[in-house]
C-alpha cells in the first residue's frame, strides 16, 4: 500500500473513498497535505511537524544517515512578515508577541488520486480517452484561480465529477472529486500522456488539486476513510471474494 | 489646520502677483510648514541652547489642542459634506486626502470668505498634551549562517505553544536588543531557507531594524565584540560581517533577493540504481530552463502560478547505486526540492525526469547567497 519515498508524498496523509456512488472498486485516494494555511488574525502561515496525524509509511532507503525531512519553512510570528499587509476580511488581533488571537480556521491543499483498486489501474486496461468537459457548460480545463484565496475556482462538492475516463474494453468511469473545495487545478499531463495514470497513479499521474474552504478544512476528512480503515474493507473485499 | 492655510496663502499670494504682473506657479510658493520651521527652530534654538536640525535621528513629538482649530475643520464639513464620510478604521473623519479633496472642491470666494489671507490672529493659546521622545530606527546588518536542520528562520509558535525551539531570528536579535537597548526590532533577509536547511558559506545577508535604540554609537571595535558574542552564545547560527548601515541600504539586499544567484547542494535519492556514467551527463547541461508550478507545499497560501527558472550549472558526486549529492547553481526564486523531486510532475524538467526514475531529497545546503552586501569587514 505504501510507495516508496517519491518526494512530496511523505508530507501527505491519505485518506480513502471506496465504492464510490455504489460502484464496485471504483476507489478513490485523497492526500492531504500537512501544511496549513491558518487565518483569525494576522497573516501567519504556520506549518504542522505533522503533530495530530498519522505519520505516513516511509520506506526508507538504505543510507546510515537519514532525515526525516520536516515539512519546511517555519515563518511563524509576526516578526518575519511585518512587512506583508493583512487579510482584508479578517479581524485582526495582532498583540506584540505576535500571537493572533481568535478562531483558528485551516486549508490543506488536497490531491485527488486514483486508488491502486481502481478498475483503470487493474492489469490489462487501456486508456482510450480522457475528457475534462463535464457538461455543457462546465470543461475543468477552464478554471481559472487568482490571488491566494484562489478566487474564480470551480467550487465542489464530494459527488462533483471531474473528469470521465473511458477505457478501450468500451468501459466509462467518472472521476468525482470526494472532497469539498475550490478546484485549484486538473492534471493536464494526463491529457496529453494517459497512461502516466495508470504507471503513476499516486504521483505524476494525480487527477486534480482541491483547496477545501477554510471552515470546513476539519470535517471534510468526515466522510473518508483512514488507511487502516481502507485496508479493512480491503480485506473485507478479498475474504468475500474467496 | 495647515492645509486651509496653506489654500489662503496660495490664494492671496496669486492675487498679489496678478497685480504685480509676475509670472509664478504652485512650486514657487514656500510652503507654509517650511515657513514655520524657519520661524521656529532658531527660536527654539535659543530657547533650549542646543542646534535645531531638522533630520535628527532624534524626534520629540509634542501634541498639541487648540479647539478653535478644530472649528476650521467643521467649517470645511458643512461645505463640502460629501467629502468626509466616516469609515472604520478611521480615527477622524478629517484625513488629508479628504481635506485636500474639499479645499480643491470650494469656490475661491466661498473659501476667502472664512479663511482671509493673512488669516486673524488666534484668540487662545493651545496647550501642550503630550510629550513623547523617540530615537530614530538604527540598522544593523550582517550576514549568517544557519547549521542547524531544526531552527526555522522566525519563532514557530501555534495557539501560543511552540512548536519548535528558538529561531534564527531570536538567537541574533537577543544580543542586539540588550546592547542597543530598543523598544523592538524588525528582522530582514536576502530570501529565507526551510527549518531543514543549513545555510553555509559566507552566509546569508540579513538586517535588523532596532526600533527607539537607546544607544546609538558604537565602534567598528564594539561591533565585533558583539558579533563574537552572538558567536560564542550558540552553534546552531553563526554571524559574520556584522556592521550598522543606512535604511537605504536595506534595499540593495533586496534586490539581491530577486536578482542574484544561489548555489546548493543536494544529497538525492533514486528509486532505481544508477551508475557514474548515469548521471554524469548532468555536469554538462547549462542554463537548464525549469517550468515551476506553484509547489503543492505552499500552495495553500500563495497564488497558483508557473515560474520560469533557470539552472546555470550543476555537478554532480557519485556516492552509491542510490545515492548522489548534486552541487547546483541556480537563478534566485528556483524551488530546489521541487527541481529534485518533481512535486508531482509540476516541476518541469526534474530530476526524476532527467534521470527516467523517481528521484526524492533527503538533505539540501545552501551553498552560497551571491548577493555582495553587506561589505566584508575585514578580521
């Protein structure tokens, strides 16, 4: 279940949604990023060491010496960012200590992936096409983001589709988003090279990037499933299989 | 208030050269502040036995009250309402973009009417409410260098805990706080490393702004006391160069920021093993051009975007199948974990695509900030 140490994957937690809309398999994989944009004061980007969640499976590589690389940059208080200019709409509570006061709300970037138990990644499909435009009006190839609130985004909820996928054998799969948010960006890799889908389907081979509204940052894990609790129905899966 | 004064003199004045027949415009006026501090200072000058220099570095401010001045303002009010509308965040409706905006709104005569030039002598006195003394921001530069992969460059503190001890910003700050005695400070750099990075080499350029110093002179001598001092208290940083400079020098370590090179090295990770003659070939490719998309890691708080960068050299060092360290010079802005790792394929070219495997950062230096500010002090 776990890859190897690709990169950006360690700092993500992965979160699961099986069986989406009651098709069988049609797993899907979010990751959601440990670093989070905080907000009730001032402009402070406070970056996690990953404290309150599980620490994703490294697989570390046969060197002695070897780090556990700390999701970078601290600029923490006040100090190291007088001179950028505050967040219009929010309250600002800015004591000399540089704490900012008030409710703390959180964005975490999210990638959406497709799970290894997908039917497109299963031995023997062939991607015969990709297609961003999901109805007459809406293709997520037009979304356009500005500005650090990302504002223009297609907004979506967990049962938005994001692209559909059909395969040779005359199969067609929707890819839904699983989350709630702003759509940051769709992978346009895959259009032009699908089968990075299928060879790297946790990396290279993302569907879309997700910015979950600030106030709902917290619940929006609520409807997914943890890894452990994946690796469950998993099981589940096989054993009624047999 | 100055403004409606200096309207009425503006006015009287054109009146009496039109009747002179002299050609003039607004720039020829003396303004009516300058004036002032023409009348004033040697007046105070006398008074307080001392020199009166306008760019002090020392500031007394003294407010003043004068309710028949305030009336001024009402006057401009109820002639021109539509240009003082109350807005938060505003103290007083009478800022000086509002008051300019009315003053160029009312008619000449209208305006002569209530404010004649020479103006009348006031009938009371103001009073003095405050006194405040300041000293003038002092800058102290230098440049550091980082050998901890456990310090962030500011304090990391989450709902008033800490999550990670001291910083870079602290450890420097301490010593000049305590000697310059100020009220605060401001701390600046020429960019910034990760928590994780050692910054070696000559360092990185940095500036600290001590906010109302009660000390302000310091020997060449002093100074490097002082920096001997920051050295000895700690070996997570190490400062060299330490100098006090001018304001507007701060901005040449700016321009550094965005304009000058950097060189790194990287210890890199491969999925697959590789061989010397593997990734030999890196050596050889210059100005390398990179198509950088905002990295997911910070995408949460700054705007999507594509970046492009330049890589002008790099050399590598073969250490095993799976390991190499990369020595790498780059355009100032580069995302260097990014190049290596791909962050998803959104980094373009990287080095997992350079080498046809998967590629991941373990360790990152940053070799050298080319910024050629502050001056080298000699030892």
């Amino acid at each position: 279940m776990a890859a190897g140490p690709g990169g950006a994957e360690r700092y993500f937690t992965r979160w699961y949604k099986p069986d989406v809309k009651g098709r069988p398999c049609e797993d899907f994989c979010v990751l959601q990023h440990s670093n989070r944009r905080v907000a009730g004061g001032c402009r402070l980007d406070i970056q996690l060491l990953g404290v309150n969640q599980p620490v994703p499976d490294v697989e570390s590589p046969s060197i002695p010496y070897l780090p556990l690389l700390q999701p970078i940059r601290a600029s923490g208080a006040f100090l190291g960012l007088q001179s950028q200019r505050q967040e219009q709409n929010l309250t600002t509570d800015y004591t000399k200590t540089g704490r900012a006061s008030g409710s703390w709300v959180e964005a975490r970037i999210c990638v959406i992936t497709l799970a290894e138990a997908h039917p497109l990644l299963q031995s023997g499909k062939t991607i015969k096409n990709i297609n961003y435009q999901i109805s007459a009006n809406c293709s997520r190839l037009q979304n356009k983001v500005s500005g650090k609130s990302k504002r223009g985004a297609q907004f979506l909820t967990e049962l938005a589709p994001l692209c559909r996928i059909s395969s040779s054998d005359g199969e067609e799969y929707t890819i839904y988003s699983c989350i709630r948010g702003r759509l940051i960006e769709v992978n346009e890799n895959i259009l032009s090279n699908p089968a990075l889908l299928q060879e790297k389907p946790s990396t290279e081979g993302y569907i879309a990037v997700v910015l979950p509204k600030f106030e709902e940052s917290k619940s929006i894990t609520q409807g997914l499933l943890t890894q452990k609790e994946y690796e469950e129905v998993l099981m589940k899966r096989r054993s009624s299989a047999s | 208030m100055a403004g409606d004064l200096q309207r009425a003199a503006w006015l009287g004045v054109k009146q009496q050269m039109r009747n002179l027949g002299l050609p003039f415009t607004k720039d020829d006026i003396v303004q009516v502040k300058e004036a002032y501090k023409w009348i004033i200072h040697p007046q105070l000058s006398e008074e307080l036995g001392v020199p009166a220099d306008g760019k002090s570095l020392f500031e007394v401010s003294v407010v003043f009250a004068h309710p028949e001045t305030d009336e001024e303002c009402h006057f401009l009010a109820t002639a021109c309402p539509d240009c003082f509308k109350p807005a938060k965040n505003k103290q007083s409706v009478f800022t000086r973009m509002a008051v300019i905006k009315a003053l160029e709104k009312i008619k000449e005569e209208d305006f002569l009417k209530h404010f004649p030039c020479p103006p009348s002598s006031p009938k009371n006195l103001c009073d003095a409410l405050e006194i405040e003394c300041n000293n003038g921001a002092v800058f102290v530069a230098g440049r550091y260098n980082k050998y901890s992969r456990n310090l962030p460059q500011t304090p990391w503190i989450i709902d008033g805990e800490r999550k990670l001890e001291s910083s870079v910003e602290e450890l420097i700050s301490e010593h000049l706080m305590a000697e310059f005695k100020a009220d605060s400070f401001n701390f600046s750099s020429s960019g910034r490393e990760d928590v994780d990075v050692r910054t070696l080499g000559n360092g990185r350029p940095f500036a600290m702004e001590l906010v109302n110093p009660r000390r302000i002179h310091f020997t060449a001598e002093e100074m490097k006391r002082l920096q001997q001092a920051i050295n000895d208290s700690s070996d997570k940083i190490q400062v060299r160069d330490l100098q006090l400079v001018t304001r507007e020098a701060i901005g040449r370590m700016k321009e550094g920021e965005e304009e000058k090179t950097k060189t790194y090295s990287a210890l890199i990770w491969t999925d697959k093993a590789i061989q010397r003659e593997d990734i030999a070939f890196l050596d050889d490719i210059k100005e390398l051009k990179l198509d950088q998309k905002t990295p997911l890691r910070v995408l949460h708080r700054r705007p999507l975007a594509v970046r492009c960068r330049l890589i002008h050299t790099m050399k590598s060092e073969y250490i095993d199948e799976h390991h190499f360290r990369l020595h790498l010079k780059t355009q100032a802005g580069t995302y260097i974990k990014e190049f290596v790792h791909g962050d998803f394929g959104r980094t373009k070219p990287n080095i997992g695509s350079l080498l046809n495997r998967t590629a991941d950062i373990l360790e990152l230096d940053v070799e050298s900030v080319d910024v050629d500010w502050p001056p080298t002090l000699a030892d």
